[in-house]
C-alpha cells in the first residue's frame, strides 16, 4: 500500500523545511499540517506563521545551519526533508563575482546536500528527500542570464540519482521537482510577463500550489526515486 496522508497522521512525523517563508515552501507546510505531520522551518528571519518550529540560520553557510538543525531535531520523529530555499543574482556571467558564484551554490545546492546528509541516518519514519530544482537546469532564459544559479540547479540532477542509489537500501527515496516560470517570489515581474508571455503549452505560469501539490506527491509517492519531475505546464517541450 502506497503511503497514504493517514500514515503521516499516525506517525506525527516532522518536516523540515527550507525556503519555508517562500510561496512554495508555505503551500508545502501547509499540506505536511494538513496530513498531520509538523513543520519544522529553515529561515534568516526570527519566526513567522506556517510551520510549527523554525531553526534560524542562513544557508549561504549551510554547514552551520545542517548542525544546527541536527540539534533541532534530536529526540523528534523526522520522516522527510523539503529544501526549497533558493538564491538568484540573475546577472551576466562576466559580472557574476566570485562571492556571488559561492553563495549560489551554497544556498541552492551545498544546503541540499548538508541537509541530506545530515538528516538521512535520522530519519525515524522516512518518507523520503524532495529538492526543488527549476527548468534552467535544463534551459537557459535568453532575457535573464543565471549561469550560477542554471549549474547549482543543475548539480540536484545528479544529486538527487546519486543519493538515490547510495540510499535507496535503507528505504529512503530523494528527488528533484523542476518548477516553470512563476509570477511569485524570484520569478517574472508582472511587466516582464505581460511582455514575454508565458512559453508554456497552455500559456499559463507555473504557480506555488502545483509546484507544492508535486512536492507532497514525490514526497508519498513510493517506488518514485532518483527521478526530475517537471512542473512547467510543458514550458520546455516547445521552443
Ligand atoms: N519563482 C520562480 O519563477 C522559480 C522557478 C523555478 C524554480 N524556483 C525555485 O523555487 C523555490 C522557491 O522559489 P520562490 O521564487 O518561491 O522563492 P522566493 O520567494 O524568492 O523565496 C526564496 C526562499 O529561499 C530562502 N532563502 C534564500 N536565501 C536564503 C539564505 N541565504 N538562507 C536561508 N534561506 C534562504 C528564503 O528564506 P528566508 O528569506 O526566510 O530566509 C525564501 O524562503 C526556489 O528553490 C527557487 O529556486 C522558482
């Protein structure tokens, strides 16, 4: 039997969450609750509504802050570790400073991995590993260069089929969700997408709550690992 909302009910396994502040991460929390499960958030701010505990801490160390949530979850049941934190400069490769090229992969792909490691031989009820990723690991946006971000989002890809396979025997899956476009958060400006328009197959943007709704699925969706699952509304698929 697949591992259904009921069983996070009983088991009251914790969540943690990065990027818990972001739309995403919010629509994330707000399912985890909703199946039973609290939330235990990752943020620079102090607290803020939507998960049930926050370890405050900057990612752009991520070392530090994956200590820092070991000692948060001591003694809890921890069945599952979102990491939707993100950084984008969006600037021109010849621009992009050394700092900026750090703190891109620190917080976009060094976090995923601190955290992963550190939580997975914690994990009490393991319902498995989800990294939000985006399509530029794949493609690169002609009107917004991001080649720091595009690598960083591009390492969860084999991330995530690495840790699959090293993992996979002690029960825990890991995968990556690969978002679209959003009018939220780092995504388009309401000008930029009046202008360009959406290049999905439907014209539509992508949004939190879809990006979120593939969060929970890879999250209870046994048999499913090692695997990207775009949430893009087929923006990659024509050109
Ligand atoms: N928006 C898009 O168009 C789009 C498209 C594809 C993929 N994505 C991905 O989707 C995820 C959410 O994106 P979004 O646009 O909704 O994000 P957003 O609103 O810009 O929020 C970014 C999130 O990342 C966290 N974060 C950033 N720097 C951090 C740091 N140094 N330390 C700790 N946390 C940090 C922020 O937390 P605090 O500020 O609370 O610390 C915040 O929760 C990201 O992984 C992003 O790469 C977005």
């Amino acid at each position: 039997m697949p591992h259904q909302p009921a069983d996070l009910l009983r088991d009251a396994a914790w969540l943690v969450l990065t990027g818990a502040t972001s739309a995403v991460g919010q629509a994330v929390a707000a399912a985890w609750r909703e199946a039973g499960g609290p939330v235990l958030g990752v943020s620079r701010m102090a607290e803020g509504s939507g998960c049930d505990d926050w370890v405050v801490g900057d990612l752009r160390s991520p070392w530090s802050v994956a200590d820092r949530v070991r000692t948060a979850v001591a003694n809890r049941p921890v069945g599952a570790l979102v990491h939707a934190a993100g950084l984008v400069y969006a600037d021109a490769a010849v621009r992009t400073t050394p700092d900026e090229w750090d703190q891109t992969m620190a917080v976009n792909l060094t976090a995923a991995f601190a955290l992963a490691r550190t939580l997975a031989p914690l994990l009490t009820a393991p319902q498995g590993v989800v990294l939000v990723g985006s399509i530029d690991a794949h493609w690169a946006p002609r009107d917004g260069p991001d080649a720091a971000y595009g690598a960083a989002k591009a390492g969860l890809l084999g991330l995530v089929r690495h840790l699959a396979v090293e993992w996979g025997p002690a029960g825990l899956r890991v995968n990556v969700v690969l978002p679209g476009p959003m009018t939220s958060g780092m995504g388009v400006s309401a000008e930029m997408a009046a202008a360009r328009g959406a290049g999905a197959v439907d014209g539509q943007w992508t949004s939190p709550a879809e990006v979120a709704a593939a969060v929970f699925f890879l999250l209870t969706a046994r048999g499913i690992t090692g695997q990207a699952l775009a949430v893009d509304h087929g923006w990659q698929l024509g050109y």
